[in-house]
C-alpha cells in the first residue's frame, strides 16, 4: 500500500513511451499539412478572380507542424485580402474563392488527414 498522499501509477514507463511516439508523429503531420494545403491552393488557383493572371499566380500554401495555410498577396498584391474578404468602404464586394475552394476540395483534404492520423493510431498502438 502507497503512504498517505502518494499515487502509485502502473504502467507510466509504457505510458511515456507511447506518448514519445505520438509527439514524433504529430511533428510528421507538417507534411501532410502541406499536402491539404496544396489541395485548396490548386483549386484556389482556378477560381481566383482574374484580370492580369498576378493574384492567381501568387496562391501558395504554406505549413507548420500544427496547421496549413494557403496564402496570397503581400507587399507586391495589396489588394488580394480586399478582393477576397471584401472593403465596404470601397463598395468592394467580398469574392471568397480561397475559402470556397478550402470548402469545395474538403472531402479530399479531409481524407488525407483521416489517412494520417490512422496511421500514427496503429504506430502507436504498435499494430
């Protein structure tokens, strides 16, 4: 019997060894972020508005260990962020192609992540 105020775990030492695979296999999902986001990236590339090609050509996605992001704009295209979420003030209507198309190609996206975290479930349990 433990003394007063003290818990006895069994099992921590395979408890830490598990929970040290599933920490190296999240930081491996920035791959499969990038992945997802290449997916609306693609799809965000066809329907962005057009006139000179530029905000279209500048649709990138980008990844981390935890998230994916697909971005335009910046310095050189200014009015990617007006374009997409809309400026009242300028009687500029909103045109979200980039969440459109992150809705429209979920079904796919959603699958790779479905893929994924199976993967690291049966590495971890040691299937």
């Amino acid at each position: 019997m433990a003394a007063k105020g003290t818990i006895k775990v069994e099992g921590a030492s395979a408890l830490r060894r598990t929970l040290r695979k599933a920490h190296g296999s999240v930081r491996e999902l920035s791959h499969v972020h990038r992945q997802a986001g290449e997916i609306v990236a693609r799809a965000g590339k066809v329907t962005a508005p057009r006139r000179s090609g530029r905000l279209a050509n500048n649709i990138r996605a980008t990844a981390t260990q935890t998230r994916a992001e697909v971005r335009t704009g910046g310095k050189r295209l200014p009015y990617a962020n007006p374009v997409h979420w809309g400026w009242k003030r300028r009687n500029i209507k909103a045109n979200p192609f980039l969440s459109q198309a992150a809705q429209k190609t979920e079904p796919s996206w959603i699958r790779l992540y479905e893929r994924a975290m199976n993967d690291i479930v049966s590495r971890i349990k040691g299937k």
